[in-house]
C-alpha cells in the first residue's frame, strides 16, 4: 500500500528537499535569451531616449506663442529650419519661430511643444499658421522619459519576452547573463514500449512518454535529454540511471513507479539514494515517487500519459522553475459547466476541458478521461481540479480552468 501524500504536502517536500539546488548562470547573446531567466536587475547607465524628440511629425514651437489661437485665427510663426531623421538640430528657436520636426526628430533648444502638421497650414515665404494651441510638452518626449541612468529595467527571475529584449536592445545591452538551464533526463520503462518510428504488435504501445516529457520540460523552462526506452527490470534499470545522472540535473523515470511485480523505481531509488515520497493523493498521478538521489531530483513518474501529464505539470514544473529562481503564474479562466463532474476518492482530481462562448458566457466541457489515455487531452484547451475534500460540482456550476 502507498503511503500518500496530499498534493500542497508533496509540493511542500519536494520544494524543500531541493532548495539549495539552483542552476548556475551563463551569458548568452541577447538574440538568445527568449524564454530565458535574468540572472540578476538589469538597470540602466544612460538614458533613453538620449535628446529630446517628437513623437510626431509636425512643428516644434514656444507653446507661448501659440497660446489662444484656433482655427479662425491662427498663431503665425517664422519657419526658422527643418530637423532631418538621425541628426541633431543644428538650431535653436526665438520666440516666434517654429522648426519642422518628423516623428521621432530632435527637438531644437528652445521649443518646449509640438504641434500636428494637421493642425497647421503654410502660407508660403517661411510663415507657418498655428490652428490650435500647444501646452508645454506637448507632442514630446524628454530625455531620459524612457529609461535613466540607475533605473532598474528588469528584475532578476524575470522570463524574458519579446519587449525586454526590446528594451535591453534600446541600452546597447547585448550579452545578458542568464540562468542556466537544468537537464532533465527522460527515461521511459516497460517490456511493451516501442519507439514513435516503429508498428507496435499485439500487447505493444508507442513510447508516448518520451516525447510529451521533453515537451513540457521544455516548456517549463528545463533542458531535456531523451535517454530512451530501458527494458523492465532493477539492474537495467540502475544502471540507466547512474548513467543520467552522470549528465543531468534532475532524471524523470516514467513507468514502473507502482508497486506491482515488475515495478522497479521505487527500489532502485531507494537502494541508490533517499526515498522522499511514493504516492500522492491525486487522479490521475497517484503511483508517483520522487527521491533524492546524489542531492539530485528523481522522479518515478507513472507510465500512463495522462497521469505522467498531469504530474510533471504539478510537481516537475515548479521545481524547475525553483532551479531556475522563477516562478510563473497559472492562467485561468472562470467557466460555466456544462454537465455535473463527480469526484468522491478524496483524491484531488484533474480532468481536461473543453471551453466555448455562447450567448456571451463562457462553458467549460469537462472531457472524461481514462488515464491510460492521451488523445482526449490533446485537444483540450486547459484542465480543472476538483479538490479532495469536495464530493463533484453540479452543472452550472462557474469553476476555473487552467489554460
Ligand atoms: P506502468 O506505470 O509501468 O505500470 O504503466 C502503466 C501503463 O502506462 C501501462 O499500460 C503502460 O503500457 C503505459 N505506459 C508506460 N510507459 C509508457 C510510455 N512511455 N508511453 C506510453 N504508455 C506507457
Ligand atoms: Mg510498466
């Protein structure tokens, strides 16, 4: 029989088993760092932008003088020079006087506004009507508006996105120093398993496990390493993960994490390192084991996909992302149910789900799932939990979905 623990208590173990493991940082090429955790705040040594400019194309001008005037009577000014695209102004204005500046030009000394060329007109002989009045910095943008020396840009255990490496390009940074990622192992267990490539026979099944597990650590921010399909048995077993454990930072074993004959995990961690947890109370996911093997996470992770799924997702994910110093944040949706969902086994359930719009709410179909099954999740748009201390929900029930 498994000793179970619940899931908030497997998370609280695992977490705390492994706190000292962080991963080590590298420097990449900012072009590189898509996805990636800062290893330490970014801040700023200059200022962006560095001179004044417009963020339109129109006329840089003393507000003062265009103060009161409008469309019947406009404020003349004198054109005293034209800013061009990636040079400075060579100039500055009087009062009375005006500059044409274009979206993202220089703002000549001595204009505090900019006015739309919508809402100008030329007269010729260099006069230039003002037809609405300008408030002081109007239409600019200051130096330094964007980023000062000292301002910190970033924080450390940020997953960089596309606009940071935005902003990182705009202060000339361009090595970032990141951390590095952990790898993970993938190992998958079982005298029936054949690879993607081949026909399975009678009694057969594709390695499945293999390939979703490099996924989702991918996608959790780790570094994946398929070791291939280790036939059933405690000696094949050690050895293939002495051998991972030589390259990777964490090992994730699926298959053969319960206690039937050929089941084999629990025991090989046990004899190789410490045994932290077999068995969680949760459905799918309950035969899972994790120990601590050489101060490294292993993981036995049940073979049948759906649970494997669902398990990596709760337990791997976040201490990936404690190796990593991150944490990211679920997104979640709030849905209407479509049909009563059971659940009595004091397990925390996990099901997939299906959402929809209709007549402006929002539905969530809970798709029922054997957990020897994949197919029916793979076309799901999140899943949701019902705890374990709660008997189901009744249809029309508003519950959240995880994306
Ligand atoms: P086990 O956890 O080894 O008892 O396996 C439970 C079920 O999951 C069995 O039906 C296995 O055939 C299946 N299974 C185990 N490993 C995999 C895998 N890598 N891919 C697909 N199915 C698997
Ligand atoms: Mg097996």
């Amino acid at each position: 029989m498994l000793q179970v623990k619940t899931p908030v208590d497997a998370i609280k173990i695992i977490k705390e088993s492994f706190k000292g493991s962080i991963s080590a940082t590298e420097i990449l090429p900012l072009h590189a760092c898509m996805g990636r955790v800062l290893a330490c705040d970014i801040h700023a040594d200059q200022n962006v932008p560095n001179f004044n400019r417009s963020s339109v194309d129109g006329y840089a001008v003393r507000a003062a003088d265009t103060f009161g005037c409008s469309d019947s009577m406009s404020a003349i000014v004198k054109l005293r020079g034209v800013v061009n695209m990636g040079e400075g102004a060579m100039f500055s204005i009087a009062p009375g006087e005006c500059a044409y500046v274009p979206t993202g030009g220089a703002i000549p000394d001595g204009a505090d506004a900019v006015v739309m060329l919508e809402y100008t007109e030329s007269y010729g002989g260099g006069e230039i009507g003002i037809l609405k009045p300008a408030a002081p910095g109007n239409n600019m943008v200051y130096i330094g508006d964007d980023v000062f020396p000292g301002k910190t840009v970033l924080k450390r255990g940020r997953v960089v996105r596309p606009e940071d490496i935005g902003a990182l390009a705009a202060l000339g940074i361009c090595e970032v120093s990141v951390v590095r990622k952990p790898v993970v192992g993938i190992l998958s267990t079982g005298d029936e398993l054949v690879e993607v490539s081949e026909t399975p026979s009678a009694g057969q099944v594709r390695d499945v496990n293999s390939s979703m597990l490099y996924a989702a650590v991918q996608s959790f921010g780790g570094e994946p390493v398929c070791l291939g399909i280790v036939r059933d048995g405690y000696v094949r077993l050690r050895n293939a993960l002495n051998a991972a454990l030589e390259s990777c930072d964490m090992v994730l074993i699926s298959g053969g994490s319960s206690v039937g004959q050929m089941d084999s995990t629990c025991a090989v961690i046990d004899e190789r390192g410490k045994l932290l947890l077999h068995g969680i109370a949760m459905k799918p996911g309950k035969p899972t084991i994790v120990g601590n093997v050489d101060g490294k996470p292993v993981f036995g992770l049940p073979g049948h996909p759906l649970a494997a799924h669902f398990v990596a997702k709760v337990f791997v994910k976040p201490l990936i992302e404690q190796m990593l110093c991150c944490s990211t944040r679920n997104c979640s949706v709030k849905a209407v149910l479509t049909e009563a969902v059971s659940a009595n086994h004091g397990r925390e359930q996990y099901s997939g789900a299906i959402l929809f719009d209709k007549d402006g709410v929002t539905y969530v179909e809970p798709v029922h799932s054997k957990s020897g099954l994949i197919s029916t999740l793979a076309g799901c748009d999140g899943y949701f939990v019902v705890p374990r201390d709660c008997e189901g929900y009744a249809k029309g029930t508003e519950i959240e979905v995880i994306i």
